[in-house]
C-alpha cells in the first residue's frame, strides 16, 4: 500500500513547522513518528499533499521533573517515556501506558504529541492524559497557549489545536499515591476494545474511559460517587452512566458497557481504591 | 527527492519520491531483499530493520525519515561466513519454520537483546509481540532468544 503524492518539508525549528503550517493550512500535515499517520496515509484514509517533518527536532524530546508536575516534551517517543526515570517515579501511570501501546518496534518510532493530537479514542495515552488531569502546551503563529485536556478532544481524530499550531509540551501533575490502566484486547498489540485509566491526584481521583465514545472520556459519575464516599465496587456500577459506545466485530455496545464496569472496577482497586 | 543512507556500513544514495516507504528503498531500490513484506499494516513485523541500532518496522517508515540514517537489515549480521550469535542461536535451536517471519523476528530479537542482555523469558515473549509467525513456531523462537541473550552476557557478540 502507497500513499497518494505528497510534498515533503523537513524543518530544522519550530518556528519553521509553523511557518509551513501557516502557509499551507488544512494540506498540511505534520509528521513526527508516523506511526498514526502513515498508516491512514497508506489506506488513502488521509491524503495531505503536504508533510511537514517535525521528527528532527530534538529539543522537543525530554521528560523534566518540574517541582509539581512533569513536563514532557511532544516529540518523546513511547520507548523513553517508559523508561525515563523521571516519568517512571512521577508520573508513573504515563510509563506504564506508553510501556503499553502496540509493540517495541512501534514505541520506538511513536511519539506522546503525535498520539494525542491524532486523538484516536482507542488510543492509550489520551485517556492517561485525561485522567490525570493534564494541560497540553501548543505553539503557534501568535506564541504559545495552554489547553486542559478536558478542552483538547473535540471528537473522532478531532482535536482543538489550530491547523497553524504545533503541540509541543504536555504536563502532568505528579501523580504516586496510585494508579491503574486497564486495557481488554484479544491480542497483545491490539488497540483498547475498552480502556480504564485511573490517577490519583493529590486526593482527588481522575477516572478516564477509552474507546467508549468518539474522543476518550472522564467517568465523571464514578469519580463524584467515590468522591461522596462510594466503594470502588459501588462506584464501578456506574462507570457506563450515560455512555452509548458504538458497536463494532470486537464489541456490542452493551459489552463495552460491561467492560467499562468491570475494567473501572478492577482499575480503581489496583490503584489502591 | 535524494535520500542518503547507510545500509549494513555502506552509503547509498538514491532519488525516490517522497511518498516511498523505506522498505521499498532497501528492497527496490538498493537490492537488500532479506527484509520482507508481510502485512503492510504495522502488525506483523517481517520488515522489521534496525535505524540507528533500534527495530523498526520499515512499512511504517518513510525513506525521507531516514535519510542521513543508519541502517542495519538482516543481510548486515554475519560477519563474512560467520553468523551473528543470534542467527547462530536461531539455527541451532530451530527457531523457525517456513523462514518468512525470521529476518524480522532475528532483528527484533538483535535489538530487544542489545536494550536488555538480561531479558527473561516473559521479556522475551513480550519483546516479540510485534512479530508474527504463522507457523506458531514460537516456543523455539523464544528459546533461541534466550540462549543469545545468554551469550550476549557472556560477552560472545
């Protein structure tokens, strides 16, 4: 399988990837580890006719500890994200997830930014973001903005970064009293069927559900339960409130609602709940 | 577009056009067929090379991403007439049936070993979930991984 044409730009900075998003606008694509794009490219499914490559960027590769949150930098691949030490002890849910995601060969290319601007709602990393509470740094013509990742998703692959915006940092507050992220698949490399994230947040819990709707979403009705003092058992039987997931050949609707309790049960128990 | 690589220690250079993916480059272009073609999905890992010492899957891989690159592809192991410890391993233990998936899972196996010398044997299995076999060969596979692993530790690579 061949994508369709396409103009490729390789930019040495940032202020060059938004200079040819600028110029190009909605033909534009950018490209840092293409393991969401490539693929869509190679089924037709996306055709830009422009690229611009961002992967060279390696100041936007790191994972700092910032006192009271992580900052990771857009271009850090899945692979040091697991492994980072910082990641590993701060915030651990995110090393877990990106340890998680398709296999080795993928998180050696895949990037924390490319992921979630591609905003698949059976991708891992979005429901981690989300739970935990993140903000998402992106950069463009007129300087930089924050978005809370309760802001970020807007639908199917739909994000609200501008097309002449560039993510380029996502925080997470640190997040060590427990976590969990359960993830059903019939194969080990396989996308989520469903997905349970949970973060406990300075005393707060942030409960997230993935590949239940078309953009990942917070269980909002489990986390006021636990909040107004529900068991994690009790507050798992709420998990599907107001949910009406698709079906598809892995899962009916009323599975996925099934799941969504079960793995949202199991997530808030293994985080010590 | 002109792409510059080096393959197995040789530089090549070739005009391909952008959308070409590096699998091709290395199949098409410069020769190298020991890399295969499975699925073409990113699944099944037959086309699994080294860039820069880590596996890739090169279907999912543009030849512009790796221009100025290093590649290694199974055809770069052995040395002259001796096997790589891991293609030795793989032989010796019988790690493979009909051969399609080898090239991809001996180089998936090379990196895995090089990120982990220590690596057990649920490592192993985990370590190789990008990598297919049909023929479900895997227990020889794993075994084979193993004891290169093993002589990897011994210092033998």
């Amino acid at each position: 399988m061949i994508p369709v044409m396409f103009d490729y730009v390789r930019v040495g900075s940032l202020d060059e990837a938004i200079g040819a998003l600028s110029e190009h606008g909605d033909e534009a694509k950018l490209l840092a580890g293409g393991h969401s794009l490539l693929p869509l490219m190679k089924l037709r499914l996306a055709t830009p006719s422009v690229l611009v490559d961002i992967g060279r960027l390696s100041e936007l590769s790191y994972v700092r500890d910032q006192g009271d949150h992580v900052a990771i930098g857009a271009l850090t691949r899945h692979h040091d994200v697991q492994h980072d030490s910082v990641a590993v002890t701060q915030a651990p849910l995110l090393a877990n997830v990106a340890g998680r995601i398709g296999d080795p060969q993928v998180r050696h290319r895949g990037t924390i930014g490319g992921s979630l601007a591609h905003a698949d709602p059976a991708s891992d990393l979005p429901g981690a973001v989300l739970a935990l509470g993140g903000t998402l740094v992106a950069r463009g013509p007129n300087g930089e903005r924050e978005i809370p990742a309760t802001q970020f998703f807007e639908g199917f692959l739909e994000t609200t970064l501008a097309p002449d915006e560039v993510l380029v940092e996502i925080r997470v507050p640190k997040a060590t009293a427990g976590h969990s992220y359960q993830k059903f698949v019939r194969r080990s490399q396989d996308w989520a069927i469903v997905g349970v994230a949970v973060a406990r947040v300075g005393g707060q819990v942030g409960v997230s559900l993935v590949n239940v709707a078309a953009t990942p979403v917070r269980a909002v009705a489990v986390e006021e339960a636990l909040s107004s003092g529900a068991s994690a058992a009790d507050a798992a039987e709420v998990a599907a409130e107001g949910l009406q997931p698709s079906g598809d050949n892995n899962a009916t609707p009323e599975f996925r609602r099934h799941l969504a309790r079960v793995l949202t049960r199991r997530a808030l128990v293994e985080a010590g709940l | 577009m002109k792409v510059a690589v080096e393959v197995n220690g040789v530089a090549y250079e070739r005009d391909v056009e952008a959308r070409t993916l590096l699998v091709f480059l290395l199949r098409d272009e410069i020769g190298l067929t020991g890399t295969n073609v499975g699925c073409d999905t990113t699944s099944c890992g037959a086309c699994t090379v080294l860039l820069d010492g880590e596996s890739v899957k090169s279907c999912t891989v543009l030849a512009a991403q790796a221009d100025g690159r290093s590649i290694t592809t199974i055809e770069g192991l052995a040395k002259g007439e001796e096997l790589h410890p891991m293609q030795r391993a793989f032989r010796e233990h019988h790690g493979l049936q009909c051969g399609y998936c080898t090239p991809g899972m001996v180089m998936a196996a090379v990196s895995l070993v090089a990120e982990n010398p220590d690596v057990d044997e649920r490592q192993v299995r985990e370590g190789l979930e990008g990598n297919l076999c049909r023929c479900t060969g895997y227990h020889n596979i794993v075994a084979a991984v193993l004891d290169a692993a093993r002589s990897s530790r011994e210092g033998a690579w």
